[in-house]
C-alpha cells in the first residue's frame, strides 16, 4: 500500500472486552454498519492516521511515539480493516458515500429514522402516545399571543415528552395558520461546515412534509453554491429535526406546510477563540439575511431542536452529580433562557463563551440561529426539566420548552 492513511471524523466509545479495555470506531453516517474494536495500545496509531505518513512512515512514528514495534504485515492489516469499514478518507468510503447520497437524494421523502426505535412507526399508535404527553397537560392557550419561535427539545420522547407536550400544544394555535416552518437541529454527526442542506422532503408516519426548494436554494447560493450541501448526508440519520418534526405534523393534521430543514454544525471554534464571534462568520449572516428575506412575505415559525446542558461522568466529568451541582446548572440555564426570552443572540452567546461550553450545550447553534433569525421578539419560558443521563442519576440532559412572540 501506497497510500496515506486519514482517519474521518467517527464515533468512539470504550469498552471493556474480557478484561481489557478497547476503542470500538463507528460510521456516524453510517454508510457501513461495520464497527471496529482497536485494543488500547493501539489507539495511538489511529492518531497517527492523519492523511500526513505512508504506511512505513506510521510504523516508525508509532515505534518512536510507544515504543511498540509494529510488522509491516500488521500494519497493512489494520489500515486494509480500517478501509473496509469504510473508516478511512479514502476512494471507498467516496464511492460508498456518493451511492448512499444518490439514493437518499432519489427518494420521494427522507423517511423517519427513529419510526418503530423511538417513538411508533404505526401513525394512530404515534397518535396515542403524543396524546398520552398532552393530556398530561393544562392546555389553556386562549389568550396567549402567535408565536414566531419555538425552542423544543431533541431528547427522545420518553424522558422529555412533558416538555414537548407543553411547548408544542402552546404553539398549536399558530401552526393552525403557518405555511412555513423553518427548522434549525443539532447536527450530531459532525461534519465539516456550519451548515448542513437538503433538498429533500421529511416524512414522519402520517406523510409527507415538503421542502421548500426554493429557499433551499436561495440558502445554496448565499453560502456560496454547493457548500451546504457537502454535509447533506448528516440529514439521513440526524434525530433532532426529526423529533420536533413529529410534534409540528401532529398538530399541522392535514394542512399543508412547507418546511425548511438545517442542521447546524459546531460552533465550537467560536467559543475557543478570544477573536472570532458567530455575528462576523459571512456564512451565518448569509443564511440569517437570506432567511429573513424568505419570511418577510410568508406566515412563518422558526423552530431551535435544541437541548441545553450536558453534565455528569456519562459525558466525561468525574463524580456524579451533586445537588448543589445539579442547582448551579438550573442556574445557568435560567441565565441562558434569559437571553433567549430576549432573543438577544449575543448575550446568549457570550454566556456560554464565559463558562467555554463546559457545560455542553448541544443546542447552542440552532438557538443562536433561531434567534438571530427572528430580530426583535420577546419569549416565555414554557416548561424546563432535568433528563437522567446515567442509570445511577448521576448525570443529566437539561431542556426547556420556549416560545417567541
């Protein structure tokens, strides 16, 4: 082999196998569903694989970094094993890629990822259990104003249905007369840029809702045209539109809605840097102007699939959490929804700067575009909770339910 190995962006978890511990690699787009288990002496070499060394120059540097001397033979191995489960930037993970993209592209709709794991893929069971959430709930929304945002959660429905139910059922009144919901979700799966488009439709059980391709493509060509979609792919596995998706057609019914789905990618370069701010990336003031230009003329909710902290040793911090941690968070999360009830995008920003996202907030992009996108509104606070994270309790997921008007 000639080639270079370059590792792609992937899912890793440790496990323990017999009593050692290994690093099992997965496809978050899962162009293979093939996993692969690299005992811990060897995660340094996957390190190494940075486009940078040929395969003699990845034994040395591994020998040198280690002290471990590795056989060509097994070198070769484990960069042939790597390639087969299309783990590697290489021409057969491209051909893999560019033939799931066509399919996905092909199809009448995106189809539900989660239907039949999540939540039911049967629609009058789905029904049921979206009835079950509301009737959990006062549902007194007469003389409350429209609203023009929403921030929802992205957690399954299980831990986080209460919130969901509150939030979406307060926004019902309005989706009675939208014809546009645009859709900002986390981009779990990575990827490369800020933001992630697709031409395609969203189905959930109950059909089909359709894309607005013109915006789309408007959006195309504000960012520079073929950018947004390099990371398309994100969209076909990517649970958090879909799971706001779920709520917004139970209560569209039959009406027809247009809806514009973006995946929003880490803002993660912002929050490190002391220079660069979200305001100054010519990307998203592209996309918050060209949005505001689409809205201007329609009847419009723009939805954040957004949840907030992340805490406890199921995302890395050492001890469980205690109560006096547990209200700090509660804290934070009130200052955060603060600047949302504001719709001030920068002072929410800066908040999460100060603390440098230590407290992992998953939804820090679609809030901030969310926001952004909407200029001047005021926000309630409809519903907030902590989501056990760990079978101890130990760790948690924050979320609120917030609306804009």
């Amino acid at each position: 082999m000639t080639m270079k190995p370059k590792l792609r962006p992937l899912q890793a978890n440790m496990i323990e196998h017999e009593g050692k511990p290994y690093l099992v690699l997965g496809d978050p787009l899962r162009l293979s569903e093939e996993t692969m288990a690299v005992p811990q002496p060897l995660i340094p070499f996957l390190q190494l694989c940075d486009g940078t060394r040929d395969l003699a120059a990845l034994r040395i540097a591994f020998e040198l970094r280690t002290g471990i001397r590795l056989s060509p033979a097994l070198v070769e191995d484990l960069v042939a094993q790597l390639d087969r489960a299309l783990l590697l930037e290489s021409e057969a993970f491209r051909q893999a890629r560019e033939a799931l993209l066509r399919e996905f592209q092909s199809a009448p709709a995106r189809p539900p990822a989660l239907a039949g794991r999540s939540y039911p893929s049967d629609p009058d069971e789905l029904k049921a259990l979206l009835e079950q959430h509301l009737n959990g709930i006062e549902r007194d929304a007469a003389s409350a104003p429209a609203l023009r945002g929403v921030i929802s959660p992205h957690i399954d429905y299980q831990r986080g249905g209460k919130v969901y139910a509150q939030v979406w059922a307060r926004a019902a009144q309005s989706i009675a007369e939208i014809d546009l919901a645009i859709i900002f979700g986390t981009n779990h799966l990575g990827g490369n840029n800020l933001f992630a488009l697709t031409r395609q439709n969203y189905a959930t059980p109950w059909g089909i809702l359709p894309t607005d391709r013109e915006i789309v493509n408007r959006l195309d060509e504000a960012l520079g045209k073929g950018i947004g979609f390099e990371d398309e792919l994100c969209h076909r596995n990517e649970h958090s539109i879909e799971l706001a998706l779920v709520w917004l057609h139970y209560f569209l019914g039959e009406r027809r809605c247009e809806i514009v789905p973006i995946l929003c990618g880490s803002f993660e370069s912002f929050v490190l840097s002391d220079e660069a701010h979200p305001r100054e990336s010519d990307q998203i003031t592209a996309v918050v102007r060209c949005l505001r230009e689409a809205t201007r003329s329609r009847r419009a909710l723009v939805i954040a699939a957004a949840d907030l902290a992340h805490m406890g040793p199921a995302f890395g911090d050492p001890s469980p959490l205690d109560p006096l941690q547990r209200a700090h968070i509660t804290g934070k999360d009130r200052e955060l929804m603060g600047a949302m009830c504001s719709a001030d995008a920068d002072r929410f920003f800066a908040l999460i700067k100060q603390e440098r996202d230590s407290r992992r907030i998953c939804g820090m992009a679609p809030i901030y575009m969310t926001l952004q996108v909407l200029g001047q509104a005021q926000g309630e606070v409809i519903d907030y909770m902590h989501c056990p994270a760990d079978p101890e309790n130990g760790s948690l997921v924050s979320i609120c339910g917030l609306g804009l008007y």
